[in-house]
C-alpha cells in the first residue's frame, strides 16, 4: 500500500475524492512500463542503486507523487537480501582486529599505509576463502542500502555480480530464507490499476466508520472482516440496499465496521486493516461503501467516501474460504494436537437475530451430539461488546460463546457481562479453556431431518 505522504486526495463540499488516474492514459501507461523495466534491469543490484535510478526518473517528470507511488508498490512485489560471501559481522570483526595491528591509523594515508590496509584486506580474505573483491564488498553489504533486489515479480536472481576495484566475481543466492522466491509477471496495467486502489486505501487509514453493501460474494467479503478483526455489524437487506427485518427477506447485507477513532490506542495500526479490507470488495459484481473520513482531528470533523463496483477496482485477493486470522489458525492448530472429544469446525451459517446477523468462527461438536458456538473478538469497545452481547441475549442463543481479547485498555471490569460465557485472552487462546466453556453451554444439535 501507499504511505500517507504519497496519498492523493481532494476535498470539497463535505466529500473525499481520491485523485485516482485514467490506466488507459498513454503518458501513464509509458511511465509505469519504465519504472517496471528499470526494476527489471536492477535485479541483483544494490537497494542504493535502484532508489537512485528512481529518484533521477522522478526529476525527469513533474508527477513527484505519482512516480514514488508507483514506485512504493513496486518495491512491494520485491525482495531485497544481503549478499556476501561470507557473513558481513565476520568481515568486519577479522578486517577490525587484524587492523589493530597495524596501528597508528593516519589522517594522510601514505604508499606504505595503502599497503597494510592492503595486506589486512588479503590476510582476512585468505582466511575466510573468499576473493579480495568479495571481501571488500562483503564489509557492509548488510546495510540496507546495499542490500541486493533479488526478486522482481516472477523474476529472480540466480547469483550476483560484485564488482570491486574493476575486479567482477560472480556470487551464488542460496536464499536466507527457507521459502523459494515466487512472483507473477508485472504489466503497466496491472500497476495502474494497483495504484487507484492504493489511493482509495490511503484515505481509508484515517476512517471513522466504513458503511458496505453486498449483493453476491457474501462468505469471501466477510471473511475478510474477519481476518484483518474488523468490529462490525451485520444487517439483511433487499435489493435497494433498505434494511429489511430477517434473513428471509435479504438480497443481500450491510456491514457497519467501526474505525479506529473508536478505540482506546492502535488507531492507525486499526485503520490499515480497514483499508487492507478495501480489496476484498471487487470480488463482487455489486457493491458499495460510504466512508466517513477524519480531516480535522481537533475539531472532529469529517468528510464523506463514496465508492462503489463502478470505479473498476482489480482484486489481487484470493477469493473462498480460509481461516480468517493468524489467531485462528494458530487455535485450530492446537486443537489438531490436543486431547479432547471436542471437534473444531469452521461455523458457516448465518446466525440471524433478528434487524441483524452473527457470522461465527467456529463451532465445537462432540460426538455425543451437543453443539457449542464460538465467536472470536479482536478488536472491540466496551459499547460495541455489551450491544453485541445485549442482541445475542435478545436472540437466545444459548450456545454461543465468546473470545475477547484483552489487548486494549479496557477489561471485564470496565462492562457489565455474563463473565462466565465470554473467554478472555491476551496473545492466544488456550483450548482447554474453549472446551470448558464448550461443556458448559452445549446444547444438543437437532437430528437431520427434524
């Protein structure tokens, strides 16, 4: 995504319009077809390197914001390594300790000082079995700025040619990571049409709510709600977007998700995740949102985002199914190796209470038949969770329980809850407590057919 300081935007009678660019316009399409090909032809070059060559293409065109923009989610699709052939921290040390040796250091280097730096350079490169040329760039060649790009997209560097003092050896990837290095292919297409999304992201990072409409698409659009831990609320609605009483009635739903200006602290870490939700909306064919934007932080003051399926946003999202967090991965991973009765299952179903909607996380079933319902909160107020709990109670299901987080500034003695049925944790949920709860608000699941 974009950072706040290349975000383009105008304001104007109580609206936010993202200034986004016409991808079909030739000068842009041109420009992004030579930020791509200078990434390209800096694959396995040092990050000093590539950032010069952009900061020069910059000054050669008067859309400053633009260029760097384009640039930032480029540098996105990148992996930058340090390459040395031997460990940089034991370069240094070895070419530190031999040069204590040879001490007085001089402000004037004379012939015979060139030659014992000299001597240093070759005694520690013999001793590590690499070149003189290897050595001298393997010093510092973990600072970022020499740090080598060795992805672009689906372009990888086998090895990397470091040229020192006009002498070139040639230095094998081996990959400090375990993973291999995956891309797709980059167009200028698909780098405009990147770029508007990024600009509509932007403004999203100061939202105070965020106001979607769905028509078709409904499980992979909240399962993202759910995965960057969205507060939110859930309405049925017809086909004009009118709330409507139950889901019987819904054509299709309205999400209500609270911005950070709601919460105690993480503001601005709350609303990445809202404008990381954004690309989750181009899966389907009718959408719309309505953001309300903070412009004045002292005086409260907000403006109006409206977008909808005609902007003619890409997704770059997967669509279909999948654990919604980090945090429920991790949970059903653990239940995978526990020892309990109790099985762990993906909860699909609509839980309708009435004007709104539950989208579960989980259920736990035992084999015995009962049936336990598990709803996962990551983010949340203490009003958002009492109206939550208050519509739940208004809805009776039993069977429902809940995960809060405590990683906020408020806590169970800030609300007034039933403690017994909601679980609270800190960096992660511990399945026997889940099981527990399971046992204790378990009803017995209705037999097919009845």
């Amino acid at each position: 995504m974009l950072t706040a300081d290349l975000a383009r935007s105008r304001t104007s009678d109580g609206k936010v319009t993202p200034l986004f660019i016409d991808p079909d316009d030739a000068r842009y399409r041109k420009t992004a077809g030579e930020l791509i090909e200078l990434f390209e032809t800096h694959v396995g070059e040092p990050k000093a390197d590539l950032d010069t060559a952009i900061d020069q293409l910059t000054v050669a065109d008067t859309d400053y914001k633009i260029i760097q923009g384009l640039a930032k989610l480029l540098r996105d699709e990148c992996d930058f390594e340090t390459v040395a052939a031997a460990e940089p921290h034991e370069i240094r040390q070895r070419l530190f300790e031999r040069a204590n040796d040879s001490y007085p250091i001089v402000r004037q280097p004379t012939l015979e000082a060139d030659t014992r730096k000299l001597d240093v350079y070759t005694a520690v490169a013999d001793e590590l079995g690499i070149s003189l040329a290897e050595c001298h760039q393997g010093m510092y060649a973990d600072l970022d700025a020499n740090n080598r790009l060795v992805r672009f997209g689906d372009q990888v560097a086998e090895s990397v040619e470091l040229d020192t003092d006009g002498t070139t050896t040639t230095t094998q990837l081996t990959g400090q990571s375990e993973e291999s290095y995956t891309g797709k292919a980059l167009t200028d297409e698909w780098l405009l049409n990147r770029y508007n999304l990024a600009l509509a992201q932007a403004v999203l990072y100061d939202a105070t709510e965020l106001r979607i409409r769905v028509w078709d698409q409904f499980a992979t659009v909240f399962s993202y709600v759910k995965l960057f831990g969205l507060m939110h609320r859930i309405y049925p609605i017809d086909e004009h977007g009118e709330r409507v009483s139950s889901t019987d009635l819904a054509e299709g739903y309205e999400a209500i998700l609270d911005g950070p200006a709601s919460l105690f602290r993480q503001s601005r870490k709350y609303g990445i995740r809202m404008a990381n939700f954004l690309p989750a909306l181009p899966h389907c064919k009718r959408w719309e949102l309505t953001a309300d934007i903070l412009v004045d932080e002292s005086a409260n003051e907000t403006r109006e985002l409206t977008l909808d399926q005609t902007t003619g946003f890409q997704t770059h999202y997967s669509g279909g199914s999948r654990y919604d967090s980090d945090l429920e991965r991790t949970l059903a991973d653990k239940w995978s190796r526990s020892n309990t009765e109790w099985n762990l299952v993906r909860e699909d179903d609509v839980i309708d209470l009435g004007a709104e909607v539950l989208l579960p996380d989980f259920a736990m079933e035992h084999p015995d038949g009962r049936r336990t319902i598990l709803e996962i909160m990551g983010f949340w107020t203490p009003e958002y969770l009492e109206e939550k709990l208050a519509k739940i109670r208004q809805a009776d299901v039993e069977n429902l329980v809940l995960a809060v987080s405590e990683n906020l500034d408020c806590t169970s003695e800030d609300i007034d809850i039933e403690a017994a049925r909601v679980l609270w944790f800190k960096t992660g949920i511990h399945v026997y407590d889940v099981v527990d709860l399971a046992e204790r608000y378990a009803t017995q699941a209705p037999s097919a057919g009845s």
